[in-house]
C-alpha cells in the first residue's frame, strides 16, 4: 500500500508529540520496515524542516530531513499538482497540493490528524489509528 504521510504525521514523530506519536511511529516503522511504501509532500520536507529547526534547531532538523528523505519517496509538487489543488473542494491550498500531490504520485491513502482538512478528497484520508486497524485487517 501506498500512504502519502500528511505534515502533521511525521512532525508528531519527529517532535515526539504525545499521544499522537505512538501511532504515528508505528506507521514510519512499517514503512522502514516495507510493508508500506510511504510518501511525502515535497512542499512538506519544507514546512518540517522550518518547525523541526525552531523547535530543536538548524542542525538535527537538517538530520530529520535527511533520514526522511532516506525513508519516504517524495510525491513531487509541479504546475498540474499546484493548478489542480486551485480546484474549489479544499479549504486549505496547503491540504488541496498534498492531496493533489499524492494523487499524481498513485497514493491509496493519505494519513492525517486533519481529517476535516481532507473531507473532500478523492482518495481515502485516514487518521493513524483508522490506517492501522484498517491494515490489521487484511
């Protein structure tokens, strides 16, 4: 399965963000271990570098990115992803270019703490607990 990890997912890890961290985890371990093939926003890599570095500073944020760039392939973000998420379905231009990115890269699913944020998307959105329950079941 696919899964294109939201922002808010891999800051929660990084930041260790309780209790939303441990489901989290759980889903990048999956990933590092293959059982999933994740996927990041390239316009995400960005953004976690930004916060990451306010938080803990320039050099382990540099360190985060780089181990995300080890683990996740990057859904690119170019004209059609950023005309396509100008579509009026989403609120949020940041949420419309994941999604749309995600789309454009073949995602299943796209798992997030914003799930409002994802209400009109054409690929399922999930929260992290929702995603792992769903991949226990089958």
């Amino acid at each position: 399965m696919k899964v294109l990890f939201d922002t808010n997912v891999i800051l929660d890890v990084l930041l260790d963000r309780e209790p939303f961290s441990t489901h989290a985890s759980q889903l990048m371990s999956m990933v590092e271990r293959g059982e999933l093939i994740g996927l990041v926003c390239a316009t995400s890599i960005t953004t976690i570098h930004y916060l990451v570095a306010k938080v803990l500073g320039r050099s382990k944020a540099l360190v985060h990115v780089k181990a995300i760039l080890s683990l996740f392939d990057v859904a690119p973000v170019n004209r059609p992803v950023l005309e396509n998420a100008l579509a009026p379905e989403f609120d949020d231009f940041e949420d419309a270019v994941i999604h749309e990115a995600a789309r454009s890269f073949g995602a299943d699913c796209i798992v997030t703490r914003d799930l409002r944020g994802f209400a009109s998307s054409k690929i399922p959105a999930l929260n992290p607990l929702q995603l792992i329950k769903l991949l226990e079941k089958g």
